[in-house]
C-alpha cells in the first residue's frame, strides 16, 4: 500500500506543478481564439486535479478504500496516456524499420545491393549496382515489389524526397520495363489495384503524376483501369495533372465508361462534370472531346451543365464550359 501512497503523491504535486504553470504563464496567442487558452485549461484540469486530490486523500484519512483507488487512477491518467503515447510511437517506428527490411530482402544479394540504394536515395549507388549487371528485375522482395515497384512505392510516399523519383529514372534508363506487376504479382485485398502499376500510382500522392510520366515514357500502360476494369479517367482519383500526362502520351481520351449503370456509357468530360471538374471539362473541349455526345440514359455534358447551373455556380472554370457549350 505504501508504494501507492508515494506514487499517487508524486503524481499529485507533479500535475499540480503543471496545472499552476498554465494558469500563471502567458496566454496562447495575441488573437482573440488563443487569448485565455492557457487559463481555461487551467482551470478545466485544476478541477479535475482538486476533484482526484480530494478522493486520494479522504481514501487515507478514514475514508472508503475505494475513494483512494478512484482518486490514485484519476491521478494516474496523465502517466498512462503517456505511457501508451510513447510505446505506440516506439511501435510505429519498429514497424517503419521492419518495413524498410522487408523492402530490402530479396533472395539475390545483388538485387539486396541495388534495394538498399534506393532505399537510401542513392543513385550513384544504384548506378554502380546496375552496371555490375546480372540483376534479376523479376525477383521480389517481402512485400512482393519487384525492384522497381520498390521505387515506384517510394517515390510516390507523401513527402518523398526528389531522389526517389531519380532512382525510378535511373531503373528505367537502365532498361527496366515498367510491367504492371511490379508491385504484387496480383490482385490482393489490401492492395486491389496492385497488379496494376498505372493505376496503383493514382492512389498515393501529389508526387504520382511526376512517376506517372516517367512509367509512360518508357512503355507504361497509357490508358489505365481500376481492377473492376473501370478506366481511371473516370475514377474519382483522376486529376487535371494525372490528365494532362495521360494526354500527352497518347491515352484514348475518347474512352467510355461501360463499368456503371447509373453513368452508362459516359465520356470522360461527362464524368468529370459529374464530379465538379470543370478544369478537366474545359481540358477535355480543348482537346476536341464531342460535346454533344449523348449517353444511352438520354444524358448529355450539355444536360450536366444546364443541370449544374441551376445551383447558381460561380467558378470560372464552370462559367468558362458554360459560355462555350453555349456557343
């Protein structure tokens, strides 16, 4: 019992401590939403802490054994939360390096070698490796990444430094094709689009457009589709740069989509009009999209944009499709 007794009043005096530095330390901000924020926490938490106090102490003092376990766990909440913050922050970093070492463990140690300089970034080292020859491209590590789905998995995390995108570069100059199974040998459901390299990269980060145009520069799969075979044109990832690079490498702009029933048969402008992507309309118009199109439910981009204009809608890039359909 005794060992509870300190430990609850080193907790006690600790938050106490705490507590009295938010009350008498400068408020948060000069404007008028952080003015004061230091005092209200204070005050909050000064009355739980008082309310904990009180319950801890009367369980010593003659009160119920269960008031001082009640007020010993209230006053422990700050240091489990503590706990718990920093183990899972310990656990997350474990699982960052056990994924690092499943991104390294090929079967060849040469690919190993060449794994590890794109990990790192270095494309030096990967050049090096590269020109040692006798990689095997096909060889997949833990996850099922080929060496260059490594890469492209890489260079398209949020906030991938430049040199990732420079070793998905590097691999296809040096001949690597861009196969489609790069990054799983095929459909999973965590990953249902894996086995789909073309469409894998929509789903990650601002930076896919940029591996987007490298994958097609060497041969990619320029009109790609989701694994229910639904063309990513179509797909509520596609944006004006993933686009404009389908465009400049030939895609067939002209696709329709014959996955749904409520959008049959659909052009891209008309899905995109659906979704309010005015400026992947007006795109689509200055590449010579028919707009007068109609779908097999009667619905034309002419009928999505009278429709869309009875909410009184003031984009420009709307008002802009607006004024030329009615041309």
């Amino acid at each position: 019992m005794k060992p509870l007794v300190v430990l609850g009043w080193v907790l006690l005096v600790v938050e106490s401590l705490f507590v009295a530095s938010l009350l008498i330390a400068r408020n948060a901000g000069d404007d008028a939403a952080g003015r004061g924020l230091g005092t209200i926490y204070g005050l909050v938490l000064g009355g739980l802490l008082a309310a904990a106090a009180a319950a801890f102490i009367w369980g010593q003092r003659g009160g119920p054994r269960i008031a001082f376990f009640l007020g010993l766990g209230a006053l422990a909440v700050p240091l489990v939360f503590l706990v718990v913050s920093l183990g899972g922050r310990r656990l997350g970093e474990l699982d960052r390096a056990l994924g690092r070492a499943r991104g390294v463990r090929f079967a060849d140690a040469r690919v190993n070698r060449a794994a590890e300089a794109v990990i790192a970034g270095d494309t030096s080292a990967l050049q090096a490796r590269l020109a040692e020859g006798g990689l095997d491209f096909t060889a997949r590590n833990g996850d099922g990444r080929t060496l260059l789905g490594l890469a492209v998995e890489r260079a398209t995390d949020w906030g991938a430094a430049p040199a990732a995108l420079a070793s998905v570069r590097v691999l296809l100059e040096a001949g690597v094709p861009p196969a489609q199974d790069a990054l799983a040998p095929a459909r999973t459901p965590a990953e249902p689009d894996g086995h789909l390299l073309t469409t894998w990269v929509f789903h990650r980060s601002p930076a896919a457009p940029q591996v987007l145009d490298l994958l097609l520069q060497h041969g990619g799969e320029k009109n790609p589709v989701d694994a229910g075979g639904q063309p990513m044109l179509m797909s509520t990832e596609m944006t004006l740069p993933f686009l404009e690079v389908l465009a400049r490498h030939g895609a067939d702009l002209a696709v329709l989509d014959t996955t749904r029933t409520d959008r049959p048969a659909y052009t891209g402008p008309m899905t995109a009009a659906v979704f309010g992507n005015w400026d992947q309309v007006l795109f689509y118009l200055d590449h010579g999209l028919d707009a007068a199109y109609t779908a097999p439910d009667g619905v034309s981009l002419r009928t999505l944009v009278a429709e869309k204009d009875k909410e009184v809608v003031r984009d420009a890039a709307f008002l802009e499709v607006k004024r030329r359909l009615s041309r």
